[in-house]
C-alpha cells in the first residue's frame, strides 16, 4: 500500500505547487495553465479526447506488436548467427541516432496518409528496447548449462527450444515494458506530422488556437495511455509467469504468446464503423491543406458539404497538415492530387534545379492580406522602427530577407532586429516575449480584437509593391494537367462554386465551417469570414484567376534578395486555363 502512496502523494504536492506558482506569478494561461484549468479541458473534452484516445491506441498497439515480433525473430538470428550480430548490432545503435521528427515527413510523403506512416514510426520506436534488451538476455545465459545439455545429446534447436529462448525472455519482456511505455509517444508524432484523427492531431489543432489547457489534457491521455500499455504488458509477463513456466514442453507454450501479443492488439486495433461509405462511382481524389481548417479554406468545405464535388464525380478526401508537413512535396509525389500552398513555395519547387512538378492553378485571395504587427502604445509605426526590437516568426529564410528589404527600405539597419522563434503564443505575448509579428489580418488581428488587445498593422503590401503576392494558392500536379485535364478542371469548377458561395453568405459559411474548425467560436468564424468574403476577389465570376505580373515580381524579390539562384519563367509557376 505505502509503495503505491508515495508516487500519489509526490504526485498531488507537484499539483498544488504548480496551481500556486500559476497563481501567485499570474502566469497567462497561454504560457502555462494551472492543474485545475487542465483538468477542467479534460472534463470538458472527455468524449473528444477519448475518440482520438482510441485511434492513438490503435496505432500505438499494431506498431508495438509488429516491432515485438520482428525483434523476437532478429535476436533470435543474432544470437545464432554471430557474424549477423556483428554486423547488424551496430547498425541498430545508428538506427536510434537518427531523428523521428525528420523521419516523420519522409514516411508521409512515401506511404501517404493513412494509418500505416504512423505505425512505422511506433515500429522504429518499439524495436530496438525489446531487440537489445532480449538479445543481451539470451547472450548471458549460462554456458555450463548449455555444455550440460549437449553432453545429454541435445541439438541446437532443443536448447533453444528448452532453455535459451525461455530464459532469454525476460529480457524480452523488460524490453516490451520499455516499449510500450514509448510507442504511445511515437503514434502521436506520426499524428503531428499527418493525421486527421489521434492526440497528436488534436494537440496541434488546440495549440494553434492558442488552448494550452487543452493540449496539457491531451498529455495527460497520453500518460494514461503509456500506463496502461505498460500495465497489459505487466499482466502478459504474469501470465507467462503463472502459465508458462509450468511443466510441460516450454516452446509450445511459448506459442501462445502470439495469441495473447494479438489480444493486446485487438483492444485497440478493432476498426471503427465509419457512417460515410465511400460511393464507389465517385473518383477518390486527395486534398492537402497548408494549415489547420481556416476562413482561407472556407469554400473548399463548402463545395464538399453541399455537394459541389459530388456533383462533379469527386469524392475529394480534406488532410489537415502537421507542423511539418508541406502541401507541396505530398502533391509533387503523387500523395495527393490538389493541395493548399503559397506562392513563394511554388517558386521554391521550381528554382534553382528542384523541378518538384507543381502548379499553382488558382489563387483563393486576391491581395495579399498579411503584415506586421505591434502593440498600438510600442511607437512602432513603420519599419525603421523594428531597431532595437524583438520578432518573433518561424524563422524561414523568406521571412528573414523581407524584414531586411523593408526595414532597409525604411532607412534602419536590420542588424539590430533581434529574431526569435515563435512559440504560438498569438497577441497576449506581445510586449512581453516580441515586439513584431507577422500576422494574417483576416485571422490574427481578428483574434487580437477579441481577446480586446489594441494593434498597429503595417500591411506587406504596402511596403513593397512585389510583396502583393499570392498566399494561398491551389496547386496541382503537373502530370494530372497533362494526364486528367477533366478531372483538375472538375475539381476547380466545384471549388469555384464553393467559393463564390462564401463570398455570397459569409454568416451561413462560417456556420458550416466550424464543423472542422471547432476550436474557434461563431463569433470569431463569421467576423473572419465576413472580413475574407470581400478579399477573395474583386469580382466573383473571376475568383482564382491570377496575374503574370504578380509572379514576376515576387520572383524577381526572391532572386534579388538571394533566395533563389536563377530567374523562374511564370509560365512553369501557375495557369488560369481552369478558372472558367
């Protein structure tokens, strides 16, 4: 009883320290909420948390099995093949060197969306605690006892059979321990990176919305989850223990393990009823977003709720990105047909001998309707004035040369910007951890209004005539406009009606899209999309179509301030011949 207190009382003392210290410091719930927030968003999102719980088991568990009985085998091969030990041992040390987090994006853009990039991942977690730990076990067992049972005329295989292999199991069943303690952690990785369902994509999907308390609730499933993989791991070691171990031929036993390893499985592998049966006259096409549901893809959702797709013979499958994921390489493999971009990737694909064979062929805004912002009372009122500050962005290359082509513009020196990575912390961070970020006005300043957060806004079209540029478009595979012609032109004609459609009804629009965009309010949502629905176009009948002169520009920005090598021609960076 008192081994089990300790940890409950350790834990609760944390807790209180925690809410105190949140308490006492006013730290801002988007920095750190307290215990009592957390567990509150854990109430609150019970039947959520528990939705995405289940498909998070269910990878956790298919992966951990997978790698339980790969690792059973490869030990097994290098403990009777010393030269394969010698060879493959190191390679699996390498094998943890290398970083999942870079993985992550390789195994989508390879094997796509479903279940099977996030399953590999649990596996490469999984394998190598339970191949060492039982390969190490099975290599200190004790030699006089094998010489013994030579000398009693028993071959190779009945010393496996009879001894190593039993006595080598728990190391096996330290390893697993180990494993399924990480394998929950791999699952939600792979769901970081892309994933429509699991913890890993709610986490995201909160913390873009700036819900800390949420994503700590997630954790806390997380946790639960690792416990009671551990747990079931715990009760398979004692039923080795009470069942295994007795008399009797030990091998054939040992066979039910494969059953018992399969029943674990069963508990989270069972396949959920999915009520939308996919209508097999329909062509399956894929879509990747650039970000998570947003006014930007409003028309895209309405054209597949009210049929436009269907109408067109589509049936269009939505991908919500990760933090990782690029619309542009998933596109580009074939991994999907359409996705959500930006101009400047576009440019990228093609620059500088990449030849990642994408397409802009509409642009969802006009304008581009992104700038700077700072806090109404910082006196920062142009970009001369970003000296001596703080910004905070995500740090890409592109983001870097415009802060130094307007700020020289302006007469200041860039060199005395300080740049930061931003942590996601949205307007309340402003005049605390940043001075400037870059935000999106029908979006971010929206938010800032909310929250009753004064901005100055200093629109990047203002400053500089090329930084007009599209941002987002839709973009294709070349290969689909040479090989489908009906099909792109299907798909934007459906999404053109959806468009016009939330220029037509914002209130209606965002009303439909906060059933994929359910962290944010109505409220918010219709502001927002009122704000989009006079921005998508000048002219509905024209919506996507876009301008030579806009490409050259920005392209002739990104060459002139070193991001790109070589000019790119605009006829390989987008077409209107679908806009119609």
């Amino acid at each position: 009883m008192k081994k089990n207190l300790y940890p409950a009382v350790s834990m609760a003392f944390i807790l209180i320290i925690w809410q105190i210290v949140v308490i006492v410091w006013k730290i801002p719930a988007f920095i750190l909420p307290g215990p009592a927030a957390v567990f509150s968003a854990l109430a609150a999102d019970a039947q959520v948390l528990l939705s995405h719980s289940v498909t998070t088991l269910n990878e956790a568990v298919l992966g951990l099995v997978i790698a339980s009985v790969l690792s059973f085998i490869t030990a097994l091969a290098m403990d009777y093949w010393k030269f394969l030990e010698m060879s493959f041992y190191p390679l699996l040390v390498i094998s943890q060197m290398l970083p999942i987090m870079v993985l992550g994006p390789l195994l989508t853009l390879w094997f796509g969306f479903g279940m099977l990039p996030k399953v590999i991942l649990v596996v490469l977690i999984s394998y190598f605690p339970i191949v060492v730990s039982f390969s190490d076990t099975l290599r200190k067992v004790s030699k006089e006892q094998i010489i013994f049972l030579k000398t009693m005329g028993a071959d190779t295989g009945k010393i496996y059979r009879i001894y190593k292999i039993p006595a080598g199991l728990s190391g096996f069943f330290s390893g697993l321990k180990v494993a399924a303690t990480y394998c929950v952690s791999g699952a939600v990785v792979g769901e970081w990176l892309s994933a429509q369902a699991g913890l890993g994509y709610y986490m995201i999907r909160v913390k873009n919305s700036y819900q800390i308390d949420k994503v700590f609730a997630a954790i806390i499933c997380v946790i639960l989850l690792s416990l009671l993989l551990n747990g079931a791991c715990s009760l398979l070691v004692l039923s080795y223990a009470l069942y295994f171990l007795r008399e009797g031929d030990q091998m054939k036993k040992l066979w039910l393990l494969l059953p018992l390893l399969l029943l674990l499985s069963a508990c989270g592998t069972a396949k959920e009823t999915s009520s939308k049966q996919e209508i097999k006259d329909l062509k399956k096409v894929t879509l990747v977003l650039d970000y998570v549901p947003n006014t930007n893809h409003t028309g895209i959702y309405l054209a597949k709720e009210k049929g436009y797709y269907k109408e067109a013979g589509l049936n269009v499958q939505i991908i919500e990105p990760g933090d990782n994921s690029t619309s542009i390489g998933l596109v580009g493999a074939d991994k999907a047909q359409f996705g959500v971009s930006y101009q400047e990737d576009v440019t990228y694909a093609h620059a500088d001998g990449q030849n990642i064979p994408v397409k802009a062929i509409a642009t969802v805004i006009k304008h581009n309707t992104s700038g700077f912002a700072t806090l109404s009372d910082s006196n920062i009122h142009s970009p001369k004035d970003f000296e001596g500050k703080t910004y905070a962005g995500w740090q890409s290359p592109s983001e870097e040369a415009v802060l130094k082509a307007v700020m020289e513009k302006d007469g200041g020196d860039f060199s005395k910007l300080t740049m930061v990575g931003s942590n996601g912390e949205g307007p309340e961070s402003l005049g605390k951890s940043s001075d400037i970020q870059w935000y999106f006005e029908g979006w971010d300043m929206i938010k800032a209004k909310e929250a009753g957060i004064e901005l100055n806004y200093i629109p990047l079209k203002e400053l500089d005539e090329r930084l007009d540029y599209y941002t987002p478009v839709i973009i294709t595979n070349d290969q689909l406009i040479k090989s489908d012609l009906e099909l792109v032109q299907s798909f934007m004609d459906a999404t053109k009606k959806g468009y016009q459609e939330a220029i037509k009804d914002p209130n209606d629009s965002a009303k439909l899209l906060q059933k994929y965009a359910k962290e944010n309010d109505r409220t918010f949502l219709e502001e927002s999309q009122a704000f989009l629905s006079k921005n998508y176009t000048d002219d509905p009948e024209n919506w996507g179509l876009m301008e030579e002169k806009v490409w050259r520009n920005y392209t002739a920005f990104m060459q002139e301030n070193g991001l790109i090598k070589q000019d790119v021609p605009s006829q390989e960076l987008f077409t209107n011949q679908f806009i119609k």
